[in-house]
C-alpha cells in the first residue's frame, strides 16, 4: 500500500471539519487539491472513506475505523519528528516557483534586499517555466510565485484569489555580438535577413516578443535558427555570434557594460515588463500571511528591486 503521510492528515482535519472547503484553508491548499488528495487516499486503502451525498460530509463505516488508524499514525509520527528535529513554525521555509531567469539573476539580490528590511526569511526556490509555475501556484502546491507580467501578453490570474506585489520593472532589449568596429553584427535597421534566437511557442517572454513583431514588417526579416524556452540559454547563442535575440535587461547588464554585447536596435524595439511576487488567497499558511503583512507595511520602492 502506498500511501502519503499527508493524505492522512488531509483525511483527520476533514473528519474534524466534515467541510472540504475548511479542511483545505486549514491543510494550506486550495479545495481542488485537498478533494483529490482525499480522492488518491481511498484509491491507496481501496475502500470509500468519505460520505459526499451529506452536508455537512460524514464519514462512510469505513471511515470511521480507517479514522482511528489515521490520527494514531499522524501523532505518532508528529511525535518521533518532534524529537527528532525539534521543528519551529517560526522558522519554517517558504516555497517559492520562478521563471527560470528570474531565478537565475533576479532572484539573490532581490531576496537579498527584502531581507535587510525584513530580517532572515528562509526560501526554497524552484525554477520552472511560467506555465508550469502558473500550474503549481493554482494547486496550492508553492507559497508563492515569482513571475513577469505583461499587461498585454498576461497570464490570466484572478486579482482576487491570487493578489500580487510589482517588485521590479525590467526591459526586453533586442542585443547582438558586436562585430569589430564595436556595431551589432545583426542590426534590426538592415534590410536584411536576420538570423534570430526565439523562445519557444509556450514560453511567457515569447508571447511578449510576438506581441511587439505582430504587425511590424521586422517579422518578414526574422528568420529563426535557434529556440528555447530560457533566456540565458538565447543569451549564450548571442554571446557565441548565432544570431540576435530579446533578453531582459538584468540578465546581461554585465555584457552590455562591458561590451560583449550590443543594442540590435534602438529603444523603440524595447519591451516593458513588470515582475511581480503572486500568492494564492485561498491558502493560508502563517509563514506567507506573516510575509505578505510584513511587505505592505515596506515603502513601494523598497520593493522594488
């Protein structure tokens, strides 16, 4: 029998509030996950342990022997762990998903900064595409997400259930390798064709990209040589003299300082974006609302980064 602690604990708190929307606010998750951590639970013991045609919901006979077996392993095993380590909701580490790139280069001195106004924040940090992250906040499976928002490529997020901080501005710059004269060997103001890096179709700064080149005649010139969902994997074919690609400023200050690399056009080809902190309304883990009260108190431009 293969069966997660947490569908245990999931199964005690819904036998203690016979509401599946209470049990979810008090397990942290949304009530989507919660109803099929519930659903995998009886799939693992092979019984039915949950009576769904009442309200409030009860428990089936099963149930209510599984019940017993349910709370003596969870205090049980809460027990041993205590002893074990010693765990401190106070010092407990949140979960946070972000874009690649974001991860990469925006991420440290970001954290870096909050925590000089905040104090130490434990984190875990996980890098996966926009969609995925998307994904993940939705099921309640992450405290919260770090992410670009494009008002006119956007995600489509509920405010409400899923509010957000802006704690960044950042521009998509078009940049080349410069050839010898210190000029982009692949410049947008040429007639002619240019070699270009893409993010692949499902990549969020893609979108953003094809939002700008829709219905300009600079797309007829593009020709695509290379694609990848990340930007630091286009900013390393542009560093080898591939072709040109759009790249968000933070990731290549260093190149454009040092010459590396250079402007394939001129300001107008920019693309504005934001990056914003989401979280999930419907979860209500003490570490986040702690957080999230913390940075409302925060003057905006101290979070921005």
């Amino acid at each position: 029998m293969n069966l997660e602690t947490k569908w245990l604990e999931d199964f005690v708190a819904l036998a203690n509030t016979r509401s599946f929307s209470a049990s979810a606010r008090q397990r942290h998750v949304t009530q989507p996950a919660f109803s099929r951590r519930i659903r995998a639970l009886e799939q693992a013991v092979g019984v039915t342990l949950v009576d769904r045609s009442t309200t409030p919901v009860g428990l089936t006979s099963e149930g209510q022997l599984f019940l017993v077996t349910a709370r003596n392993l969870v205090e049980q095993l809460n027990e041993s762990l205590g002893h074990l380590r010693g765990l401190s909701i106070a010092n407990e580490a949140l979960d946070i998903v972000a874009a690649h790139s974001l991860a990469l280069s925006f991420f440290p001195p970001w954290i870096s900064r909050l925590q000089k106004g905040l104090g130490e924040l434990p984190t875990r940090l996980v890098a996966m595409n926009v969609g995925e992250a998307i994904h993940v906040l939705r099921e309640g499976n992450c405290d919260l997400m770090l992410a670009y928002y494009d008002p006119f490529a956007t995600m489509q997020l509920d405010a409400e259930v899923f509010p957000s901080f802006s704690i960044g501005k950042v521009k998509m710059l078009p940049v080349s390798l410069p050839d010898e004269t210190g000029k982009p060997c692949f410049s947008l103001q040429n007639d002619t064709s240019i070699p270009y890096l893409a993010y692949t179709q499902g990549a969020f700064l893609g979108r953003s990209v094809r939002m700008l080149l829709k219905n300009d005649p600079l797309r007829m010139k593009l020709r695509t040589v290379y694609e990848t969902a990340m930007a630091e994997g286009l900013k390393g074919m542009v560093l080898q003299g591939i072709g040109a690609a759009w790249i968000p400023d933070f990731c290549i200050r260093e190149e454009l300082k040092s010459g590396r690399l250079v402007r394939a056009g001129d300001e107008s080809w920019d693309i504005p974006l934001e990056i914003r902190l989401y979280r999930c309304s419907l979860v209500h883990k003490p570490g986040v609302e702690k957080l999230w009260r913390q940075m409302m108190k925060l003057p905006r431009d101290f979070l921005q980064a």
